[in-house]
C-alpha cells in the first residue's frame, strides 16, 4: 500500500475535480504523496531485513535512517520556502521534479528493485510450487512497478504516456496482490492447468 501513496494526491484531486472542480494543492499533494513515503520504506525494510539479514539489522537500520531524517528536514524546508524548489505542475497529474526529488525517487526505485528482487530469488529456491508461482508474479510485478516509476519521475510525459504508465502501474498492484496473497481461486486455477499440462 505504501508505495501507492504517490499516486494518492491524483486520485484525490481527480474526484475534487468532478465534483467541486478544483484540486489539491500542490504543498498538499507533496505531502500527501511524498512525505510519508520514506516511512513505507523503512517499514518493507525492516521486514525484508527480518527474513535474510536480521543479525544486521540495527546497522542497516542506522545507515538508513539517517538519510530519511535529512531527506525530511530538507523536503519540509523547501516546501514551506518555496514548493517549487521540489517540483512544479505541469499538467493536473504531471509534475516536472527539480534533481532534489529526482534523486530521492530514483533512490526509492532503486532500493524497491533490489529488495525485490532477492525477495523472488528466494521464492525460487522454495520447494513449494506455490511460493515459486508467487514469485514469478511478485518479479513481474517489481518489474511493471520499477519501469512505470522510472518513466514518470524522469521523463515529461504526454497525456497518452501518462495513461500508458498508469496502466502499468494498476497491472502491477495486481501483480503484487496476486503474489503476496495468492487468492484460493487463482490457486484452484494453477493446480488444475498444472495438472492438465
């Protein structure tokens, strides 16, 4: 859910916008869509951590935190100076990021990916081919996430190519959904082409 959060700010302004024709501001959506965000880093982090590295834990933690703390004071300085100084609307979806949040976002997407993908490469060693098939859904879904991401923070899109990225993005919480929970039906489904096959 954490790493949807940048995308909340749109969804809420497209519904203000049907229905009272106007939108958040941008000081809002910056905080509503980035500000928490580090937070649901360090919360996957944690857990990741407590599956593969847990005897280092409180150093990774510490390296970790320390940058999410001046990551905050500066995002909330320059937000109170002047909301430009971290990105400018450019359209009512688009927004044209100054370096400072282009770092930032290209650090998260990074570290999602990373994480991720040891996350799989472990799934795949499981003998269960229940969690093998959550991980090859679990890697399209790092992998749907990770383009659309790099796509949006880094590029000027046209309307189109924002549609398109969105796309792939709501394809990729699907992705996630199906490989962290697996629903019973979807299971039954697997099963029984397996056993065709």
């Amino acid at each position: 859910m954490g790493i949807a959060f940048p995308w909340l700010p749109d969804a809420i302004s497209y519904l203000m916008i049907i229905f009272i024709n106007l939108k958040l501001s941008p000081e809002i959506s910056f905080i509503i869509g980035y500000a928490i965000l580090p937070f649901f880093v360090l919360c996957w982090l944690l857990a990741f951590m407590n599956l593969y590295y847990e005897e280092k834990q409180n150093l990774i933690l510490i390296i970790f935190i320390l940058p999410i703390i001046i990551f905050e004071i500066i995002f909330f300085y320059l937000l109170f100076t002047d909301s430009s100084l971290i990105g400018t609307f450019v359209g009512p979806f688009q927004i044209r990021w100054t370096l400072f949040m282009e770092i930032y976002l290209f650090i998260f997407i990074i570290i999602v990916i990373l994480t991720g993908v040891l996350f799989v490469q472990q799934s795949f060693k499981s003998n269960n081919p229940e969690i093998r098939l959550k991980g090859k859904f679990l890697l399209v879904a790092f992998i749907s996430f990770t383009t659309a991401s790099i796509i949006e923070a880094m590029f000027h899109l046209e309307p189109i190519t924002v549609v398109i990225t969105r796309i792939i993005l709501i394809s990729s919480s699907i992705e996630f959904y199906i490989g962290f929970i697996l629903p019973k039906w979807m299971r039954n489904l697997f099963s029984s082409l397996s056993s065709q096959i």
